[in-house]
C-alpha cells in the first residue's frame, strides 16, 4: 500500500491543489501528507520488505527453513544497528524505536536456542566460520566470547550424542559379522604360529595410536572446502549424497533440519 502511494506523490500533492473537497475531508483527521511525511515513508517502505521478505521465507513448509532463519534474524538486526547510526533523522529514529523492540527478544542471550546456530554450521555452504563472523558483528565482549563457546559447547555434546547412537549402531553390525566370521575360521587356530602373536599385538597399538591422533568427523567437516553457494542447492540432498563421509553429522543434519522455522501463518505475523 505504501509502495503504490509512493508513486503518486505528486498525484496527491495536485489533488490538494484542485479539490477543496479532498483538502476538507483530510483536514477532518491531520491534514494532507507533509513533504516530511512523504520522506519517512520513503524511510520506512525498505524496513517493512526487508520483514516482509523474512516472514515470506522463513514460513514455507515444503523447504528447509531451520537454516535460512539464522540469516534472516541477524540480517534484520545488522541492518536496523546501521541505519541507527544514519545520517538522516528519519532513518535514525525509525531505526533506534525498532532497535529497542528488537532488542527485546532477542537482546538476552539465554534465551536464544543454540539450534539456531548449529542449523546453519551444518549448512556445508556457510558452517562455523561464517556464524562466529556474525556473532562478532552482532555482539561485542564477553556478550561475544560467552555466546560463541555456548556454541560450540552445544555443538560438540550434539555431536558427542549422535556419535554415540551411530557407534551402537556400527557395533551391533560389527557383532553380528564376528560371530559369522568365527564359525568359519575357528578350525584353522591349530595352525597359529607363535610370530603372529606379536605382530598382531603390534598393528592393535599401532591402529590405537592411529585413532587418537585421527581428526574427529566433526573436525574433518568444518575443516572442508565450502559448497559454493547457488540457487539449486538442495541440502538435504548434499547431506544425502555424504552420509558416508560424515554418518554421525548426517543423522544431525536429518533431525535438526527438518525442524520448522516457524509454524505460524503470514498473516498472523502481519496482524498486530
């Protein structure tokens, strides 16, 4: 509505110029639109897309959203903290009113689920590099340092917990091939020579010492080259594709990305 009152500024401007009636009716209520008026308009039409282009993206149901969430909250908050700062008095006062509010839900930390952050770390296009950029633009001090290592806090005891469900599984598989393997290799132990022994005891602390030094998965993946970033870009087919490389991850990426952004409707969001 805003947009299309914009283009006939001076449509408006003439009516009140040739009809007594029109001056009448809006002198009834405030008077016709100022110049100033017409600029904080002008001001506001960018702040309303930007929310409006948010609510549009992060409502959708039939895409993964948990990701883009991430982006779209702190890209509202980057740009409100600019424009406090703006050179115009309109974008300046406008920008400060919708700082406090916006402060308000999501000024205390505490309060933020770390899900929002390991989401988009699991996005192969973006991963802990670029959140850590975010938050240091976003928060300053121990605001900072205390957010980033509740990240990685978060991040690692998730990972910890899905490496252990993946470890059962893996165990169990292992098992039930031992026990197939032993009934056909259990006649020839009479044939054990005693040289063996020591080198298969050598390889074991050999494969040991291998394992403590080995990257953990987790490590592997934020240590990888970046997904360039497109539009066809599927990431549940990417994590589809790497279950094998990264099997503890994906079970992650499987459960936290199939979390909703939000469940509410477009039109409850615009109601108040």
């Amino acid at each position: 509505m805003l947009q299309a009152a914009l283009k006939f500024e001076k449509a408006f401007d003439r009516l009140g110029e040739e009809d007594k009636t029109y001056n009448d009716d809006l002198a009834m209520i405030k008077g016709k639109p100022t110049t100033d008026e017409w600029n904080y308009v002008r001001s506001l039409v960018p702040f309303l897309e930007s929310y409006y282009d948010a609510t549009l993206n992060v409502s959708g149901s039939l895409y993964v959203t948990s990701n883009e969430y991430f982006h779209v909250i702190y890209g509202i908050a980057c740009n409100i903290n600019d424009r406090v700062s703006s050179p115009n008095p309109n974008d300046s006062l406008m920008a400060s009113r919708m700082k406090m509010k916006n402060d308000k839900y999501w000024g205390n930390l505490s309060n933020i689920n770390p899900l929002l952050f390991i989401a988009v770390i699991l996005d192969p296009r973006f991963k802990k590099k670029y959140v850590f950029f975010v938050i240091n633009q976003m928060y300053k001090g121990k605001q900072c340092t205390d957010l980033k290592e509740r990240v990685e806090k978060a991040l690692a005891n998730l990972f910890n917990y899905y490496a252990t469900i993946n470890n059962n599984s893996i165990e169990k598989a292992k098992r039930s091939s031992q026990v197939a393997e032993e009934g056909m290799t259990s006649g020839s132990r009479a044939n054990f020579k005693g040289g063996d022994y020591l080198k298969s005891k050598f390889r074991t602390e050999e494969d040991m010492e291998e394992d403590e030094v080995q990257e953990s998965e987790l490590e592997q993946y934020l240590k990888a080259k970046k997904v360039p970033e497109h539009d066809t870009f599927d990431i549940l087919v990417w994590w589809k594709m790497n279950e094998k490389i990264f099997p503890t991850l994906s079970l992650m990426a499987r459960d936290i990305l199939a979390v909703l952004a939000s469940t509410g409707s477009i039109r409850i969001c615009f109601q108040y």
